[in-house]
C-alpha cells in the first residue's frame, strides 16, 4: 500500500493544530523542523504525543518550557531542555504535549474541554467509551 499525503510542509503555516505522533528515530528531515517551527511562529498550536515531543525539542519549541513525553523517555526529555512535568497532558497554551500513546486520547479530549466546552468533551467520552482519568498540567 502507498500513502499519498493530500499536503505539503508548507501547509502547516496558519494551521490551527499541528500533530506529532510518536515517532523513531532521533535524526529529523530539517525540513520538517522548519515547518514546524514557522508553524509554531505563525500562531499554531502544535500537539505532541509520546516521542513525538522529541521533534518539537529539535525545532526548538521545548527549550524551558513545561512538558512531558512517554515516561520512559522523560530523562532524556530534560537533557534536552524541556521542563518535564509528571503529568499525562501538559498544556502550556500553545504547546500541548501527552505522554504515551494512549494518553493522546487524554490530550484530545483535554483539548475538546479547553476549544469548546466540558459538555461536549463528557460526551465524547460517551461517544468514545473512555473516561479521562490523567492528569492535566496547566500553568
């Protein structure tokens, strides 16, 4: 099977959210980390899951700033600059960073609550068959 992205790098300026999944590796295009930094710059909010908080270090969106990663990972988060909080979602306004995989459904649902309402974010739950049960860092 192929997978044909429907966008470019560019696209990412002025996106509302940008996503980065979990991810090998620690060698990133410098390409990808440009785009996400000029995302980052133009007003985006970049969300990051498990290793993903790895590529937002690279592009330089964690030096001193609240957040967390897979917890096998967090040491090596810290070396790097990030301030690593023990928290399933840490939210930091524009950085909204989750720990393992499955804590991104608690980022999701954190972002549904923060977006547009608790009402609607109890729902999905609902909708989902999952209640949030992590813990939110906020400032």
């Amino acid at each position: 099977a192929t997978i044909t992205p429907d966008h470019s790098l560019d696209d990412l300026v002025g996106a509302d959210l940008v996503a980065i999944p979990a991810i090998g590796g620690s060698e990133y295009l410098p390409e990808a980390l440009e785009a996400v930094k000029a995302a980052a710059d133009s007003g985006s909010i970049i969300l990051t899951v498990c290793s993903g908080a790895f590529v937002a270090g690279a592009a330089g969106l964690l030096d001193g700033r609240p957040c967390t990663t897979h917890t096998g990972a967090k040491a090596e988060l810290t070396a790097r600059g990030g301030l690593v909080k023990n928290a399933r979602v840490v939210d930091d306004g524009d950085l909204v960073t989750a720990a393992g995989i499955t804590s991104g459904l608690e980022l999701a649902l954190h972002l549904v609550r923060r977006e547009v309402s608790a009402d609607v974010a109890t729902r999905t739950e609902g909708v989902l068959e999952y209640e949030a049960r992590g813990t939110v860092w906020t400032p």
